[in-house]
C-alpha cells in the first residue's frame, strides 16, 4: 500500500512539473513574440487582470526598439481602484491609460514624444473569444500589416487563436507578453487555460 501512494505522489509531481515547465512555455508562444526592433502598426491592449503587467510589457518592448503607431484599450466602465493623483476612483479603462503615461513618464519619455496614439475602443467585455470577435479591427487603416495583442504571458497562444479567426489576410500577427509573474507557470493556471483552448478549438471546427 505504501509503494502504491509512493507512485501516486511521483505521478502527481510528474503532472505538476509538466504543467509548470513545457505546458506553460508551450502557452506561451514564444516564437510569435515582438522581437525588440519590430515596428507594430496596430497593438490591442486585452481586457483582464494585471493591467499593470500588461502595460509593462508594452514599455519594456518600446524602451528596448520596438515601436508601436496605434495602441487599442477596451472601453470598460467597471470602477477600480482609488486614484490619489485624481482624487477618486477611476474606471479600468482610466487606470489604463493613467499606467501607460505612468510608464512611459518613468522611462523618461511620453506616448506623445514616442508617436503612439492610444485609442479607446468598444468591446464586449465577457470573455475572450467575445471581446476579440467584437473589436473592430478594420476601424483602424492599415492594419493589415503588422497586428500585435498584449495579454499575460499564459494566454497568449489562445489570444492569437482568436484573433487569427477574426482578423485576415494579416501580414503578420505577433504578442506583446506582459511582465512575468507567477501565475504563468502555476499548474492551476496552466489546467484551466489548456482547457479552455481545447473548448475554443472544438467549438471552431464545430462551427466550419
């Protein structure tokens, strides 16, 4: 009996260093990240958790070479956090906004002086396959291009799934990954999102 829980608890630490270590990478894709010299004509910035890591990887990228002509964040109106700079509570979409100019202030720079044009857009904020099948893509000239999306570094692979399915011809579409964190390779993390993708992938081919 003993032997037996040896093996149960070597294969449930099998599971969790797999979840951990190639799963999350595979999530990741790595391969279709902004290199730091790419010239990005159309980056949407994805609704979530962590809007601070998202707009840190989007100035770590430009700080480094990259550069960026239009960034696109999802209009939403759900109060968040209390502003002291403002004096009351700003919308995320606000706090968004105020983060870019935060971050780019702190590098030493501005939106403005880097040539970005930060635009609000409307979307349908329950779920991703939802919000990227609304956004209006075409309301942007020239996107055809080069096209990126910023999200957490775990949901990256999902997010171009989506965006493959709504946006063509594309020339290219890259990722812009969020600062790290810990939830990127936490196993939990990892499950759900691998299960979400397979949902998506089976209601696609369902659909065709």
């Amino acid at each position: 009996m003993r032997r037996s829980w040896h093996f149960v608890v070597l294969a449930l630490l099998l599971v969790v260093l797999v979840l951990a270590g190639p799963a999350a990478t595979w999530l990741q894709a790595r391969q279709s990240w902004c290199d730091k010299g790419d010239a990005v004509d159309v980056l949407y910035v994805m609704d979530g958790a962590d809007i601070a890591l998202r707009v840190g990887g989007i100035v770590s990228w430009i700080m480094a070479g990259g550069s960026v002509r239009v960034i696109l964040i999802p209009r939403s109106d759900m109060q968040g956090a209390w502003s002291l700079d403002d004096g009351r509570r700003l919308t995320v979409t606000e706090w968004t906004k105020k983060m870019l100019r935060d971050q780019f202030r702190a590098a030493g720079t501005s939106s403005e002086d880097e040539g970005v044009d930060v635009r609000v857009v409307s979307v349908r904020l329950d779920g991703t396959r939802a919000e990227l099948a609304s956004l209006d893509w075409g309301s942007v000239k020239d996107v055809g291009s080069i096209v990126a999306v910023a999200t957490a570094r775990h949901h990256i692979r999902r997010a171009l799934y989506h965006t493959r399915h709504r946006l063509s011809p594309v020339r290219r579409l890259v990722a812009i990954p969020a600062s790290p964190s810990w939830k990127d390779r936490a196993p939990w993390v990892v499950t759900v999102e691998l299960l979400k993708l397979a949902r998506d992938t089976i209601a696609f081919r369902a659909a065709e």
